[in-house]
C-alpha cells in the first residue's frame, strides 16, 4: 500500500496543461514523458518569453528558457540560480523540499514559478542583485 497521494502519468501532467488556459501552449506526448512549449510574461511591460518543460516519469520537470537567451541579455555573465547556463534550465524548486513531487499538478506549478523567476531575472539584470531567494552554495573561501 502507498502513502499520500498517487504520482500524475505522463499524460495526465499533459491534459492538465492542455487544460489550463492560463500559460496556454502546445506539447509533444510520447510515452511515459513530454515536451511542452508556453510563453511567460511576467509583467505588462516584460519582454515575452519562451520557454519548454521536459517531463519523465523518470524525474521531476526540466524547465529551459527558449528565448531570448538569457546569457545574452546578461551581457554574457554567468546567470543566477540555474541548473546549466546553455541551454538555461531554471532552478524553481529545492528538489528535497517537496514543493513539487509527482502528484502535484504542473499546470499549477511550474509555469508560474517560471514567471516568478523571469520577474526576479529581470529585477537582476537592472543591480545584478538576486532577491529570488532560493539555495546558493557559499561563495569560495579567500585565503
């Protein structure tokens, strides 16, 4: 017998954001994962930006920005709180935490952590100052 909850398929992950009206987008089911492409503005006045959620029944939902490219908009500086710089795969939830896990909804979850991030992204390129939260490893010891 399992405790909580029961983990969400593949496609139900994919109804669920073909669903949803909020982010809208378009996907490519295969079996057991799927690709899904949305756009995020994160206010009236932001650029838009595309972005592409990998998900496996193997592991937690990958999200890459699309474009523009990030590193780019950064004058070519190493971004802030992400899992890789190219392509830019944005670190929106502590994995251990549980803030995400298979039976929660990514509809309801990751797109708009994504547009929650991009918001602090471009608060960050205005001071280079990361008020996103989150958690860093320390900055190297000078001796």
């Amino acid at each position: 017998m399992r405790n909580g909850p029961r983990p969400l398929t593949a496609a139900q992950q994919f109804a669920n954001l073909a669903a949803d009206r909020t982010f809208g987008g378009h996907g490519k089911l295969s079996p057991g994962r799927f690709e899904w492409w949305f756009q995020a503005q994160p206010t009236a006045i932001s650029r838009v930006y595309d972005l592409r959620i990998d998900f496996s029944r193997r592991g937690p939902p990958k999200t890459f920005v699309v474009a523009p490219d990030l590193v780019e908009l950064a004058g070519g500086g190493k971004l802030p709180h992400v899992y890789q710089q190219m392509p830019t795969q944005l670190c929106l939830y502590f994995p251990n935490a549980g803030e995400w896990t298979p039976s929660v909804r990514i509809s309801e979850t990751i797109p708009r952590w994504a547009a929650l991030w991009l918001l602090y992204f471009e608060d960050w390129l205005i001071d280079g100052e990361w008020r996103g939260g989150g958690i860093h490893p320390p900055p190297p010891r000078v001796s």
